[in-house]
C-alpha cells in the first residue's frame, strides 16, 4: 500500500485521509461500521475492528509503517466469498453471492487458448 506524502490511512475503511481529517473520520467510519455489522446475519458479523498501535519501542512515528497497519487491518475486514474466493465486505458479499457462479464450471485456466482468445478479445483493437 503507498499512500500520498502526509495521508493517513483509516484502519476500518482504508481509505487516505489527511492528518486532520482522521481524527474526524474515523469515529464516524466506526459507528457506520458497527451499524453496517449489526445488519447483518450472525454469522457474517466481525469482531469490532481495533486501531494498530504504532511498532516503535523508542515511541518514533514511522508513517509508513502505521499506515500499512491500517491497510492491513482494513483488508482483515473483507470475507471470501465461498463459490470464487474474491473477497468483499461485509454488506456486499451477500450482493455478490446471487449472481457469482462456482469458479470451477465458468473460469477458464490462465493458459487456455480459449482464455487467450477472450483477453485478446477484450484487449480493444479496431473493429
């Protein structure tokens, strides 16, 4: 995750946000979280995420390093879905399950010639 030059990202969402900014989003981000939760059924539902403290023992504040915590604890949030193995949040899983297709009948192997012929198809030459 590389993020912007003074951005900061958000533990719960992952998205960047300035210094100031943080300090007011991310209460907002997780009480949007914990009613987004409590929506759904019980066995979708995570433990409320925490903030990652910073690594330093000397109490430096390495940027870097608190934002890929926050990234990482952000993506510690989405859920596989079953049939493909994507992963989404939450509230979108759901969404996704009606129309995803188990990924064994519809995906085609990496080296396939059919599944050359469709990349080369999408790639976008003239007509």
């Amino acid at each position: 995750m590389v993020s912007g030059p003074g951005f900061r990202v958000c533990y719960i969402c992952g998205r960047e946000f300035g210094s100031q900014s943080i300090a007011i989003h991310e209460p907002q981000c997780l009480e949007k979280w914990r009613t987004e939760n409590s929506k759904l059924p019980k066995h979708l539902r995570r433990p409320e995420p925490s903030k990652p403290q910073p690594l330093g023992g000397s109490g430096s504040y390495n940027l870097q390093a608190v934002n890929e915590a926050a990234f990482q604890s952000s993506q510690a949030q989405l859920l596989p879905c079953e049939s493909c193995g994507r992963t989404f949040l939450p509230d979108r899983l759901p969404v996704h399950q009606r129309s995803c297709k188990p990924k064994a009948k519809y995906c085609l192997p990496e080296g396939s010639p059919s599944a050359q012929l469709g990349k080369n198809a999408n790639e976008g030459g003239s007509p």
